[in-house]
C-alpha cells in the first residue's frame, strides 16, 4: 500500500490529466474547512471551483466521447425550468445560488464525462481515498480539540445538532475501498467491518444500514464465494443489525462522542424529518407548478411549521425538496436527469466493464442518491460535486 501511496503522490505531475485532477481534489478538501448552508462565500468558492476545473479541461486537454444529445436537452430542460421558477420565487436572491448548484452539477459532469480518459481512473479512486482520509482524520483532529473549531456550525467535519456528516465521506470511500483492498476474502471482513462499526459508532442509522447494503453487493460482484467467506459476513451483518435495532429504539444508547454533548440522535418515532417532509408537501400542494422557488426551502419550511422551532433549511429528502422549491414539473425532469444520465447508463455497463473503478464509483454515487432520500447530505456543496464527477466518470460509454 504504501508503494502505491507513493507512486500516486509522484504521479500527481506526471500527466495534464493528473494535475486537474489533483486540483480538483485539493480544491474540494480546502472547500471542507469553509463549512456550508447559506453563506455566499461557500458558493463563490464552489463556483470558482468548478470554473477552474471546467476551464483546465477544456482549454488543456482535447474532448475523448460526447454525450447524448438527448441527456444535454433535459439538462438545458431542467435549468431553463429553474430559472422560470425563479422568476415566481418567494427570494430571488436564495433561488440564484441554488439555480449555480444546478449548473456547478451539470458542468462538472459534463467535464468528467466528456474529458476524463478512462486511464486514468485508479488514479482518481486513489486520491479519492487520500481526500476521504484526509476528511476523517481533520474530523477527528477537531472532535478531540474543540478549540480549533473556527468553521461555521453546518459542515462536514463535525457534528451539530447530532448531525455527523463525516459518515457522508465514509459512504462515498466505502466501495472504492473494497475494491482496492478487498479482493481477499480476509481483508474484505476486516474492512467491511471497520466501516459498519464506525457507522454505528457515528449513529448514522439509515447510513449503516445502506453501508451493509452496498458491502453485500460488492462481495457478490469481487468476493469470493467460500462458505467461511459467507459465514463470517453473516456474523457481521446479524450484529450490525443488532445494534442498529438499538440504536432506533434507544438512540441515547451508545458511546459518549468526543464531537459534542449535541450529538443525540432522536427515537425514529419522535424524528422531525416526518415535520419537514409534511412542510415540503404542504408547499407543493400551495404551489405546485412553479414551487416556491429554487433554493428556498428554509423560508418555505419556517412558513409551514406547525409548532416554532420546527423548521430546517433542508427536507431531508432531496426529491421533496426539489419539488417543494421547483414544483412537479422540476422534480419529474429532475428525476429523468438522473435516469438518463446515471441509471440508465450505468445498469446497461455494469455487466460489461471490467473496470472494477467504475463500478465502485457507481455505487457509490448510487448510495449517497439513497441516502438524500432521508438526509440532506447533497445540500454540502463537496459531496454534491463530488457525486456528479463519479457519475460524469462512470457512466462513460467509449
């Protein structure tokens, strides 16, 4: 391993391919310690971001495949829709920055999928994983010294108001990991079981349950198929689901985390999601063709809660939310969008790759799509760009 941490260090320089993509990954790890949520510093780094990447590509380096003209015309579809729901915003000002989240997605994609050569895929899962790491242990670093904390309070880093989004970064390393690491029976264990302890460890619930999931799915596409190969994953899973089943009923059970004495995850009956998805419907029903604008949800969430102190700048359903701030028609293009660019593409390539990089990534974009169903992990700019260069990079057709 350490052979191949050196080699892909020295080989950030070796290539223009390699030093974009360094970029964007060095790019995307500063963008952790600006926090997220509201700020319009945190979109006009993103947007920078997302330039410089999208102007290296095109002006040094030449155009490998094209995409679909179909999938550019539900995309134009969907950010003219956008931008005609902005112009009925209930704020202008919240439905522009969310308007440039939509065009950082398709640009980003577009680039990766366009530019990126398919070479040059290890090197991203590798410095994929470097970015995780480096992600989980400034987490760490900042869960054991408060002091240091100088962010704003929504981030990916550490926890607040028993949120704990690091366990975003460890979802989205946690195929690559496996299939980079995991090729032995031995070493798969082993891994698959740091990863679900450390999901139960950070009490993110429906995110270990995803996690066993996508481990399943990637012992039957690199494992080996021995009976104490299978016995042993089944005694993984049997007490990971033990402890989940704890952790729904009787969510103060649990280790004391050094992250905050705010770290208490609620009983899934007394859960606010329920509230927020209510307030998301509520505004869909009130507006349900233009929505009350891109990006608005906050304002929408305040405007519709029943009791005070009710409200959240997210639905914890990223397709609610869609639909609450864009309307129906904008949450049906957005679906669409998803299924001609990602699933379409990546379920008619998965038997014929074999590209084990590829299919990592696609799971792994495939999982944090699942998991925005219950959670508002692609409302953090990085996870956001971060999911749509996998998508760009793994739905390629040469």
């Amino acid at each position: 391993m350490r052979k191949h941490l050196r080699r892909v260090i020295f080989g950030c320089f070796s290539s223009v391919h390699n030093i974009i993509i360094a970029i964007f990954f060095s790019l995307l790890f500063l963008g952790l310690f600006l926090g997220d949520g509201k700020q319009a510093v945190v979109d006009i780094y993103g947007a920078a971001l997302v330039l410089v990447i999208a102007s290296l590509y095109i002006t040094k380096t030449k155009p490998r495949r094209h995409i679909h003209d179909s999938v550019l015309f539900l995309w134009e579809s969907f950010l003219c829709w956008l931008c005609v729901s902005a112009v009925f915003s209930i704020d202008f000002g919240y439905s522009f920055y969310g308007i440039i989240r939509f065009v950082e997605a398709f640009l980003i994609y577009y680039v990766f999928y366009v530019y990126f050569p398919t070479s040059k895929l290890r090197f991203f899962v590798w410095l994929l994983m470097l970015f995780g790491g480096g992600a989980l242990f400034f987490a760490m670093v900042y869960g054991f010294y408060p002091e240091l904390r100088s962010i704003p309070s929504m981030n990916l880093l550490w926890s607040n108001a028993g949120h704990n989004h690091i366990t975003d970064v460890l979802l989205i390393i946690l195929i690559p990991a496996l299939f980079l690491f995991g090729i032995n029976a031995r070493r798969f264990i082993v891994i698959s079981t740091m990863f679900i302890l450390a999901f139960v460890y950070f009490k993110a619930r429906a995110m270990a349950a995803i996690a066993m999931l996508s481990i399943a799915i990637a012992h039957e596409i690199i494992g080996k198929q021995s009976r104490a190969f299978v016995r042993v994953r089944t005694y993984i899973f049997l007490v990971a689901v033990l402890a989940l089943t704890v952790l729904f009923i009787v969510p103060e059970i649990g280790p004391s985390l050094p992250w905050g004495k705010n770290h208490i995850k609620t009983s899934i009956s007394s859960d606010r999601r329920f509230a927020y998805w209510q307030q998301a419907f509520v505004a869909l029903k009130e507006r349900p063709v233009f929505g009350g604008g891109p990006g608005t949800f906050a304002l929408l969430s305040k405007k519709h809660q029943q009791f005070t102190g009710e409200s959240s700048w997210f639905a914890h359903n990223f397709l609610l939310e869609i639909m609450a701030e864009s309307g129906l028609p904008g949450g049906v293009m957005f679906l669409v969008i998803l299924y001609i660019s990602f699933v379409k593409p990546a379920y008619s390539l998965i038997n014929k790759t074999k590209l084990r990089e590829r299919l990592a990534l696609q799971f792994s974009s495939m999982a944090l799509i699942i998991y925005s169903l219950v959670d508002f992990s692609l409302n953090y700019l990085v996870i956001w760009i971060i999911m749509w260069a996998m998508i760009g990079i793994s739905t390629q057709y040469e």
